[in-house]
C-alpha cells in the first residue's frame, strides 16, 4: 500500500479482499480504495474503485459504515455517473451514527447547484434531493435540517426537481406532526415563487390540508388572495365581448408563450397588465393561460380555508369569507366561458366548480366531513399501503448470499487428483482455473448433446472427405478431436491433417499421416499450447494420395 503506483496500490488491496475477510484486512483495503478515489482524476478509476466499494458493501457494510465521509468526497466530481455511483452507495451506509454528517454534506451541496444553470446542474440537484427525500424518511430527526433548505428550490426551472421537493413536503407534513407549524409558515412564504403548475396543485392542496388553526387559515387566505389577485379575472371589454356574442369587436392581438407545463397559449396586452412578470401573482398568471385543472385546485383549497373557518369565526365573518370565495370562484367560471387563452373551459372543471358554489351556499356537516375529514383519511391511506410494499419488497433486496460449499462438503485441488478421478471429486471441483473458465471450459464429464453443441463441421457433407472438429479446452490446453470420413469408392493413402494457428497458440505435434479405405473414418487428434485469453485462429487443410479421384477436400477453420 505504500507505493507510489496507483495500480499496485489497486492490485494490492483487491488480493487482500480476495484472500481475507477480517475487520482490519477489509478496513485497509478500504481506505486503499478511498485513497485512490480522492487522488485520481481519471473517471474510469474512480468507477472501477467504486465498483469495489459496491462489492465490499455487500459483504462488509459495518467496517465501510465508518469511512463514508471519505466515500462522500468523490460528489467533487463532475461526472454524473460517479455521482450517482457514490451517492447509491451512501444510501446504503447511512446508520443513526453518521446521518447528521451526511445530510450536513449533502445540504451543502444542494446549496452550491442553488446558483448554477445547466442541464447538468439539474440532473445533480434532482439527484440530491432524492437522496435526501429517502434519508430523511429513514430517520425522521434529520429532516428538520434540510426541508427549510429544500423548499427554496419548489420555484427552481427544473420542474422535476420542484416536484420531488414538494412530494417531500408532503410526506413529511403528514408523517412529522411536529414539522407541520415550521414547514407550513415556509411553504406560505415560498408559494409565490412557484412557477410549475403541478407544483402549485400540490401545495395548493396542503395549504387546505394542513392550515387547521385560526392563523395558519388567515395566512392561506392571504397568501392565496395576493397570488390570485383581485377579481374579475377577465378584463371588462372581454367580458362585454364574450356577452354580446360573435358580432362583438375582435379580441386585441397577442404573442404566443410556453406555460409552465409545456403547453402553448396567447398571452394579450390586457392579460400581461393584470398578471404582471414581477413574480407576485405566477398563480394568477397560470390561470389567465388556460390551466383549468389548476382552476378547480384553487376552488377546492378556497373552499375547504372557507369551510374551516367556520371554527374560529363568528358566523357571519364566516358568511363574509364563504361570500368572497364565491366571487372568486364566480370569475374563474367567467374566465372559463371566455376563453381568455385562447381555451375554453372543460365540462369536467366547469362542473367541479359549480359543485364547490353549491357546497359554500349551503354547508351542512357532511359536506364538512367530506371535505376536510375523508381526504386526509385517504391520503394517510395511501402512504401505509405504500409503506407497506416498500418493506414486503425489502427482503427481496437484502437476499442472504448463496452459500455455494457446505462445511461438510469435499473440496477437491485439481493438482492433486490424478487421471481417474471419482465423479464427486469432479462435481466439487473449486479450484477454477481463470484461463480455462474465460475461454470456456467446461468442468467435469460432457454428456451427449453436450458435446454435440461443441462440434464444429469443417467440409461439405458432398466433399470426398468429410471431416468436423469436436474442441475441448482444459486449463493451458486446447484439444481437437477431429473426425475423418472418407467417402469415396477408392483407398486415400497418406492421409494427414495439417494445422496452423494465428496468435498466442502453438501447436505441440504434428499428427502423423493414415490410410483410409472406403466409408472408413478416423478420429484425429491434436493438442495446442494456450499462452493468453486473446482470441486465437486455428485453421489447417487435409490432404491425401488418391489415384482417379476428386481433389482433395479443403479444411475450415475452428475458432
């Protein structure tokens, strides 16, 4: 381990693993791979070095449990494929011991990609959460440290990376009921800079969830109202044009733009005056371009801080909130009829909207249970039954590894047995020859079709001699067994397999010469030196003396 040779130092610690499995062999093998993962700049080590570090886990996860700051540090490069390695790996060593030091890291390093743009950045911070997302489920004392953090990126341009952030959220806010109060007031103040609309129906759909206290339903109220801004949603000489029919004037000319999601609208001069680019009503503006889905979650988040409200507020201060929410809900009907993106609104969304002016006109307490009892149940629900196939799947990922030799069991050492073996010496055979197994070797007795899979012909079935090559390949040796026929009405005389070979094979004899009669066959054999595993050509040609008969038939060549 002390030489200044990567390889050696490399080599080195894979005999070590190869040869023993004690705490101390393991660990400086260990620190041999950290060692190399930190001083290489070349990305194929650091994904062989890893590629070990994933095998050691395997089977010695404790001992490499005390080294994964040292593993961490390989998140300094800048290939993603080594990021995604390590961070596979730190997943899995991640104990109550280390948990605070590795979210420390990690929250560092989300924070540096906070500033950077780029696809590249992207996909690293998608990752990074994700790897956060799982840490902080399987120890739920270190989510209070990094949700604050992750909730700046639910505005990031990245819409998968806001979207596995805001998932978090929500899982946390309802597996952590001491997070709620600290996350929802973050969640308030982050809403407006939330610019995906898959996003905005997810945490439109906590606000009316979790904003259960007289505060907390103030605070959606107000948050909510300064994203949506102040009805009409349709500006007064649309609203005359879309009342008084086709004959009415035309509608000013717009630009087209990409919304959020992806899809096309017309954004019109009396639009972009009411929605605004400054950043403080992206809500609003999501919904002047044409996004009705979006429309019926903001009725249902309206509805159900209405419906709550009931609880902390004179009856009629309730009244006067449910009486605001209709108007709200009345202008999103109105924008919908207008078709103010270019987009009129759908059957579907029309009709949830009417449902939820109905439920406002006149609640009665199975509405209330319906709306905020009922959904939470199913939500809570749904996360069990997904608890509970993430650990009916576990085992199947922590399988015990197959034991392939018994405590019992005979172990036989190839240098030892001689020629005639037993057949349960052969079956337990362990001493596998690397040379043997990668050019395909097979240990113990071929059966029948066995053999027959490993014949290769070598002539035409019309050809005076007809000749196949049966190959056996034994540790350094190759043996070529080759069958002659000779299928003509005359005697060859003086019948001999010629060889050659190209690469690291050498031939050990010449096969000797022989007299074949009629229909009669002949198995040569000839047996060939190995040097290496690269590829090799052995190819030859048979001759004979014949008198009145055919040329001789020509010989192929067996790989």
């Amino acid at each position: 381990f002390a030489s200044e040779s990567a390889a050696v130092a490399y080599e080195c610690a894979s005999v070590l693993v190869a040869l023993s499995s004690s705490a101390t062999a393991i660990r400086a093998a260990a620190q041999s791979y950290t060692q190399l993962l930190s001083s290489q700049s070349d990305n194929n080590i650091k994904l062989i070095v890893l590629e070990r570090l994933q095998d050691l886990k395997r089977h010695h996860s404790k001992v490499l449990q005390e080294m994964i700051m040292d593993i961490i540090r390989a998140l300094g490069s800048a290939n993603l494929d080594i990021r995604k390695k390590t961070l596979e790996i730190m997943l899995d060593l991640i104990v109550p011991k280390n948990i605070g030091e590795v979210m420390q890291v990690l929250k560092k390093e989300v924070q540096k990609t906070q500033g950077e743009e780029g696809e590249k950045s992207s996909e690293y911070r998608a990752m990074l959460i994700n790897a956060i997302h799982r840490s902080a489920i399987r120890f739920p004392e270190s989510a209070s440290m990094v949700v604050p953090v992750l909730m700046d990126f639910l505005g990031d341009a990245n819409q998968s990376s806001a979207v596995e952030v805001i998932l978090f959220v929500r899982e946390i806010l309802e597996t952590f009921p001491h997070l709620r109060e600290s996350v929802m007031k973050k969640l308030l103040e982050t809403f407006p800079t939330i610019h995906s609309s898959r996003v905005a129906r997810v945490a439109l759909w906590l606000i009316g969830e979790f904003c259960v206290a007289g505060e907390d339903v103030a605070a959606g109220f107000t948050t909510l109202k300064a994203s949506l801004g102040e009805p009409p949603f349709v500006p007064p000489a649309e609203d005359e044009a879309a009342s008084n029919g086709p004959a009415a004037a035309p509608r000013p000319e717009g630009r087209p733009v990409v919304l959020a999601d992806g899809t096309y609208a017309s954004v019109v001069a009396a639009d972009e005056a009411v929605g605004g680019d400054d950043g403080t009503q992206r809500l609003r503006g999501l919904l002047l371009g044409g996004d009705f889905f979006l429309a019926t979650v903001v009725a249902t988040t309206l509805t159900k801080l209405a419906l709550r409200s009931r609880e902390h507020l004179p009856t009629r201060a309730a009244n006067m909130v449910a009486a605001d929410v209709m108007l709200i809900l009345t202008g999103l009907l109105q924008l919908g009829k207008a078709g103010g993106a270019g987009a009129t609104i759908d059957a579907d969304s029309q009709e949830r909207l009417q449902t939820y002016l109905h439920l406002l006109s006149s609640p009665g307490e199975e509405v209330q249970a319906l709306c905020l009892v009922h959904c939470r149940e199913v939500f809570s629900a749904m996360l069990r039954e997904r608890a509970g196939q993430e650990e009916a799947e576990k085992p199947a990922k922590d399988v015990a590894p197959e034991v392939h030799r018994q405590a019992d069991d005979l172990i036989s050492v190839r240098q030892l047995k001689g020629g005639k073996s037993d057949t349960a010496a052969l079956e337990l055979d362990d001493d596998d020859d690397p040379v043997s197994s990668a050019a395909g070797a097979f240990t113990g007795e071929l059966d029948f079709a066995a053999r027959l899979k490993r014949v290769t012909q070598l002539t035409g079935l019309s050809d005076p001699v007809y000749a196949e090559a049966y190959v056996l390949v034994h540790s350094y040796d190759i043996m070529l067994d080759v069958l002659v026929i000779n299928q003509t009405q005359e005697p060859m005389t003086n019948l001999c397999l010629e060889l050659a070979t190209v690469g690291d094979l050498k031939l050990c004899e010449r096969p000797t010469a022989y007299t074949l009669a009629p229909a009669e066959s002949k198995h040569i054999k000839a047996n060939i030196k190995v040097s290496s595993t690269e590829t090799g050509i052995v190819f030859g040609s048979i001759v004979y003396d014949a008198h009145g008969s055919p040329p001789p038939g020509g010989g192929g060549e067996p790989h």
